[in-house]
C-alpha cells in the first residue's frame, strides 16, 4: 500500500464487544450485506452484521496438578454461566454472530492463524482485507499485511448499529528496519526496542510502517509481535505491508492454495506487494525513524510501564536504583536500611526466604508473545536444558502457561519440550487472556503474609504486554515483560536482582554453578525445531473443531427469546442505566458550574488505574455490594467477568490500589471528600456529591487514559457524575470513550499544566460551554478564587460534536434509530 500518508481508508465495519469481552470481526458479512443493499449502510438491519468472535480471560490455576487446564475450564464455566448464555442467546438472535467458545485461544491469535482474509474474494471481486477491534491489540493483524487497528467498545457499540467511524486524517510515520539481529536475540527484546523507541519519538494518534530491509529478516510471528504492542508505543497501527514471507506463513497455517494465488495475484497487480530490499518500492512517509537491528540486546521492561526497557545486564543494578527511588514510574521509595530485607516462611513444610526483588509470579501468557513459534519453543528448549543441568523453580513462585491458541500447545508436544516446562511448573492452564490482565488467580498465603510483614517490594516476570501498577496483581509491586525463555530463566533464579553475566542462575544438586549462558537456546536451534515441528496439518487439526472442541459450551442451554429476559437478581447481567430517561427532545449544551474535583492525578493514568479487571478486593466498595446480595469473596471474581452489572463496574471505578491521588499523596483507591475533609473511598465521595447535586471533575496529567481500550474507563466516570476531564494530553481510545459517553475531554493549552496555573484541584470549577461549538474550540474555565484561563476542547471532528450534543453517542444512536 504505497504512498499511504496520504491515503485515508474509512473502516466503518461493525462488531460489539458484550460484557466487556474482547471482540474482532471478520468483514465479509458486513461487506456483503452492503454490496446486495447497492452500497448503501443505512439499509442495513440494525443488529450484529458480522462474524463476531468471543475471547473469554480464564482464571489461572491454583495449584500445579497435571489437570489445572480442565479444573480451570470448569471453574470458569461455573463462575461465569450467566455471562456465558448471555452471549449464547446473542448468537442465536443477532443475525451473522459468530461466537468461538471459551477455552479456545486469544482472538488476536485466532485471528492470525485462522480468521484473518488478508484479500477478500466475493465473487470474483477483490478488495484488502481490514480490521477494527474492540482491543487495542488488534493491531497485532498488521503483522500479517491486513490494516487493523483497535476502537473503544462504545464506539464499536453505535458502529453495530450502522454508524460509521470517524477519525481525523492520521500521519504516517515510517520505520526503517536494517542490520541483522544477534542469535540470542528474540522478538520480544526487539518489540520492546521499539516500544522504548517510538515512545520518545511520539506517535499518539499515528499509523507506523515498516520498511527496509532489516523487515526481510523478520518473520510473521515475529512482525506479529511488534505490532502487537502497538498501543504501548501509542500509534494507532503498526503496518507491515505484506511480502513473500506473508504468503509463506500463509501456507504454513493451512490457507488453501488457490486463496494463496489469488492474494499474491491481486497484490501484486494493485501495488501492494512488498519487496523489503527493493528501496524504489518505500513509500513517502510524514516522518522517518530507523532502528538497526544489530544494535538490540536482550532485555526486559518495567517495574511499571512497557516503555520503560531495561537490558538484562542491567537488571539487577536497575532494580536496586529503583528500589530507594522516589515513588513513581521507576521508583518504590524504599528507605535504604530496608533494602536488605528478608522473611523467611514456610510452604508445604519447608523454610524459604523472600527479599525486595523475589519473583513470585512467573507467566507465559499473553496475545504478544503466545503466538510466536521462536520464543515459545525458545522456552521450551531452555526448559529442556535447565532440565538436563538439574535444575528447578522453587514450589512456592506461581508459575503457569497460558498459549494462545490450541497450536502452541500440538507443537510443544510434538516437539518434546512440553514435558520438560511442566517439570518446571509451566503447564497449560488454559488458553486466553490471563496473568497480563490480571488473572493470576491468588499466591499462597504464606508468600502474601511474608510479602506483607516485610513491606517487600516482590516481582512479577510475564511474557506479555502490560505491566502497570495494580494490573498484574496486588502483591507484585514490580513486573517486568520478558520474552518466554526469560520468564522461565527468571523463574529458576528466583529474583531479578540478578546479573546473568556475572552470577549463575542457580547451583545444580551436584554444587555446579550454572549460568544462562549454558542453557540459552541460539535463533539457529530454535530454527531447526520450528522448520520440523510447526507444520501446516496442525493448524487444520486445530482450527476445523475449534467452534465445536468446547463439550460444556455446547450443552450450554441459553433463551432464543428475541428481547432478553432480565434478572433483577442477577449479579453478573444487569439492564444498564445509561438511556435513563432519555427523551427524544435534544436539550442545549449546559456549562458546568462549580464542580468540584472527584481525583487530583499525575501522569499516565492507565485505563486500569481508572477501571481495574482483576480481582476485586474484600475492603472495597465493590465487595460490599456483592457481600450485601449473599455472595461470599470466594464468588467475588473480578472486574473483568462482572462488566455486564454496571453497579459493580461503578464501584470498582478508580478502585485500582495502586491509583496516586496528589489529594492523599499515597497510592489508595481513596480521595478527600472536599466539603467535609472525610477520606472516603473513591465512590462513596462520588455518591455523596451526586446527593448533593454537585457536578464533578477530574485532573490529571500526560497520557490520561494509557492502555487497555476499556469502555468502562468511561463508563464508570460517566456513572460517578463526572462532567469532564482536565488533562495535558490523552491516549487515543480513552479519548473516543469519554465521547461516546458525553464526559468533555478538555486539554490544558501548550505551555499549560496545573503546576504552571497553580491549581491545587481543592478549588470549584466553571466551564463555560458555548452554544455554538466547533471541533477543538478553546473554552473558559473560571475558579471560585476568581482565577480564569482557557484550554480546548477535545472533540476532534464535528461528527463527535454532535455526539456530545445527544449526551453520547448511544444516546444519539438510539434517537436515530427511533427517527427511522
């Protein structure tokens, strides 16, 4: 696709995320439907055109027995039945609904090696395939040659209802690729180059291609991983036009040949066929960056963010810096005679020690990495040789492996490697989203009491794409993203205040030192193992059952009545408030007068500081519904599997414990409730402004809303009262979410921050809206102290304008419906 910069494709196809619940679409129903109604999408019948595919997060296991994975299938379908029919009712009521069951992999993998067209052909007529999906890791397709970019889950929501996307014209920056990566080197530690890369350079709100040669070198597992981690470096897509290795790759996950020849055929003929060394073929570019590959190390990322990377020679001398600094992004504020730290306690009858640094969780999880032939059977072979040199992880650290489709596991197994993880407690326990999101499922007691007692800043090591405070899981105040043999390295070590260079990774039961060096596996053996084991027939064996492996699924008995019976009973699925009282008649834009503000926040408040999916916590005000309504913790679940009741998602909003309120100047799901001075947690002070009738706002810094594309990040501020946000910038998704529900994104102008303007966020605010709006308008903002100064306005086009003016886009989605 060449000279794209200035090419602009309007992707307006429809899907739906249920629940929360991650979704991609495949397009061809919905551009079939368009092409019988000639063109046009306003005939389309207002319910799910297209092929809707389900990824469900799966609780990780809670022990290490051989059959964790159909323990675990069974406690989710337990758990979640309600959510499950839910979704079953929706397949056999909303026309082309294309549920895959749980207990099948991760969309963004399925999607890779199953689902994805990458050229449609309609009767002879082709045309790219295109994607948008309700998660930001949608991008992850780009790797393959199919443009596709993640969207919030309320615009996706008026999208299935037949509105089209809009977006403002986005640059596009281009990444040049060259050298030769060294052969220890492994995809992870080049996503994560970049990561750290394209952060600084700034691409918020971009589209990134790569070019040059250095892409030759990559493979599609490979592509697939850097465009993955798309939303951490904060572009919106992360292109890779499509090359001989695409169709190779292709043909290796079972594609027929004839769509092999029509897809290099028709690419071919439209330009869009890419040779990575033919420089006459790159396309002009807004903006050029470039990365040598042979300048990449291995590496990790954290303690908090994903850009944050740190070489793995490093890692030791990094953490330590980290644990006396002041509290923050690369700081735990640990006063430096506590440093050295140590509790021992017992697990299954033996005496252990942890200190700051000790890993405690270890996981192979997530959509980034899963996917990627190279570094899971890197895993495994380095498992194999650990193995072999008499080694092991200590019982007490949670280890598990959660793939992302049913492949990974066939080649694993096939190619002998399987047995030897197992032996050093990664078992597959399922297949889906898990520790990355936060379903790391509970630590032993005895390791959480000894974390506790020692205040210990403990460690998280996980092969995924997200490592923000409180994501991961309560306990693990430090996480770290490493490639898959590095989590199993860092496992075995027991700590990441560890240089592998210089100390061994563990001393055998014969009193040898053994060091990384002796069990890391080289590009070349993985190669060779790879070459052999993942072959074509494993991907039709997989994929020809995979709508019908799941037995509990498709016993799954669900209602077919065409409007959904609600339960008032019901903790999991509730009718949402959100059209509560909702009127046809169009009422002006108000100001908001006097508000006070709900949170005073700094910078990269994520959507799960905003909107946690994991675990939710026994203090919390969440926990009291639920204990309220004869749950008991043991039936809490989390966040995540309770998105379909919005008066759990309202109290779980900024119920994150590791959210920094400049308010309380600690980490806490707390504020100050202004009127009264009362610490209260964040939704009691929000219900007791909503009785008085008081509107509220909320501060923040530099890249409010980082993330996950969390609906709910919206949502459940909409639900608080909060009017507007003041921020000094926003992630992409996050902004299109707090539209779609009506809250005002407003941004300080350049130069401008609460610093610079002195507010303390302990004053009442007045924004005045006026009634003749246009996009990025500037707008007053008056304090009570008689303080005014001016910031803009974040509704980007007019299309949004007139989303604020319904009060949301699903309150103008259902006004044109009705209209119709």
């Amino acid at each position: 696709m060449q000279n794209r910069s200035k090419t602009f494709y309007k992707i307006w196809q429809p899907f739906l995320r249920y629940i929360g619940v991650p979704a991609v679409v495949d397009f061809a129903a919905m551009r079939d439907a368009v092409m019988k109604l000639d063109g046009d999408p306003e005939k389309i019948n207002p319910v799910c055109p297209a092929d809707l595919v389900i990824d469900h997060s799966i609780q990780v296991d809670f022990n290490r027995k051989s059959d964790s994975l159909q323990k675990n299938q069974d406690l989710e379908f337990d758990r979640n039945r309600e959510r499950f029919q839910f979704l079953k009712w929706g397949s056999k009521v909303f026309k082309n609904m294309r549920i895959i069951p749980p207990g099948s992999g991760i969309v963004h993998q399925v999607n890779l090696e199953y689902l994805a067209r990458v050229v449609f052909n309609y009767d002879g007529f082709f045309y790219p395939d295109s994607l948008v999906g309700t998660d930001s890791h949608t991008t992850m397709i780009d790797g393959l040659g199919v443009l596709g970019w993640g969207v919030g889950g309320i615009e996706a929501e008026a999208v299935m209802l037949g509105q089209p996307i809009s977006m403002v014209l986005p640059e596009v920056v281009g990444y040049k690729l060259h050298g030769t990566p060294d052969k220890l080197i492994t995809s992870t530690d080049i996503v994560l180059t970049v990561t750290k890369h394209l952060r600084q350079v700034g691409v918020v709100g971009k589209f990134v291609e790569f070019f040059g040669p250095g892409v030759a070198q990559l493979s599609i597992a490979d592509r697939a991983t850097i465009a993955n981690m798309c939303p951490e470096y904060g572009a919106t897509a992360a292109f890779f036009p499509v090359d001989d290795i695409s169709v190779k790759y292709l043909e290796q996950t079972g594609r027929e040949p004839e769509t092999l020849a029509y897809i290099t055929k028709y690419l071919k003929a439209a330009g869009m066929f890419r040779d990575y060394n033919n420089i006459a073929q790159d396309p002009d570019f807004t903006h050029v960056v470039q990365l040598d590959l042979g300048t990449v190390v291995p590496c990790c990322s954290g303690p908090k963010r994903p850009q944050d990377r740190i070489p793995v020679s490093e890692m030791k001398t990094d953490f330590e810096s980290c644990l006396g600094a002041k509290q923050g992004f690369k700081g735990f504020q640990v006063a430096p005679e506590r440093h050295s730290t140590a509790v021992t306690f017992q697990f299954s009858g033996k005496e252990y020690t942890l200190g700051h640094g000790s890993v405690v969780i270890a996981a192979i999880t997530s959509c980034t990495n899963t996917s990627n032939p190279s570094v899971m059977l890197g895993a495994g072979l380095l498992a194999k040789k650990a193995i072999e040199y008499g080694l092991n992880v200590k019982p007490y650290i949670k280890t598990s492996l959660s793939p992302g489709s049913g492949v990974v596991t066939y080649y694993l197994k096939k190619s002998g490697v399987m047995d030897f993880m197992s032996q050093l407690g990664f078992e597959v326990v399922g297949y889906g989203c898990m520790t990355c999101i936060g379903n790391s499922g509970p630590l032993p007691d005895s390791v959480v009491e000894a974390i506790t007692k020692g205040d210990l800043v403990a460690a998280g090591v996980l092969s995924g794409n997200r490592n923000f405070e409180g994501r991961v899981h309560p306990n693990t105040r430090a996480n770290y993203l490493a490639s898959p043999p590095l989590v199993i390295a860092y496992a075995i070590a027991g700590t990441v205040r560890i240089d592998f260079e210089k100390e061994p990774i563990a001393v055998n039961s014969e009193g040898r030192q053994i060091f990384l060096r002796d069990i890391w596996p080289t590009r070349d053996e993985i190669q060779a193992v790879e070459r052999t084991f993942v072959i074509p027939s494993m991907f039709k064996e997989v994929y020809d059952k995979i709508e019908k492996v799941n037995d509990r699924w498709n016993s799954l008995v669900a209602p077919s009545d065409k409007l959904y019976t609600w339960d008032d009973k019901s903790t999991y699925i509730k009718s949402p408030p959100f059209f509560d009282g909702l009127t046809m008649k169009l009422s002006p834009p108000e100001s908001i007068k006097d508000a006070y503000v709900l949170l005073n926040l700094g910078d990269s408040v994520t959507t799960d500081h905003i909107s946690p999916a994991g675990n939710i916590a026994r203090n919390s005000a969440a926990a009291r519904y639920l204990t309220e309504r004869g749950l008991t913790p043991r039936e809490y679940n989390s966040y995540g599997s309770r998105r379909g009741n919005d008066a759990v998602m309202a109290r779980g909003t900024f119920a994150n414990i590791r959210l920094f309120n400049k308010f309380l100047d600690k980490q806490a799901p707390q504020t100050i409730h202004l009127p009264t001075g009362d610490t209260l947690d964040v939704f009691d002070a929000a219900e007791r402004y909503r009785q008085s009738g008081v509107p509220l706002l909320v501060l923040a810094g530099k890249e409010y809303g980082s993330g996950s594309s969390r609906d709910w990040a919206a949502k459940g501020p909409f639900l608080l009262g909060i009017k507007a946000v003041l921020a000094e910038s926003y992630e992409r998704i996050h902004r299109s979410n707090l539209v779609g529900m009506g809250v005002i994104p407003l941004e300080y102008l350049p130069g401008d921050t609460a610093a610079s303007l002195g507010l303390s966020g302990r004053e009442r605010y007045s924004i005045f809206i006026p009634q003749q709006l246009t996009p990025r308008m500037t707008v007053d903002v008056e304090l009570d102290t008689g303080m005014t100064f001016k910031v803009r306005m974040r509704f980007d086009t007019d299309v949004e304008l007139t989303y604020f003016r319904h009060g949301g886009i699903l309150n103008y989605m259902i006004r044109k419906m009705l209209q119709n």
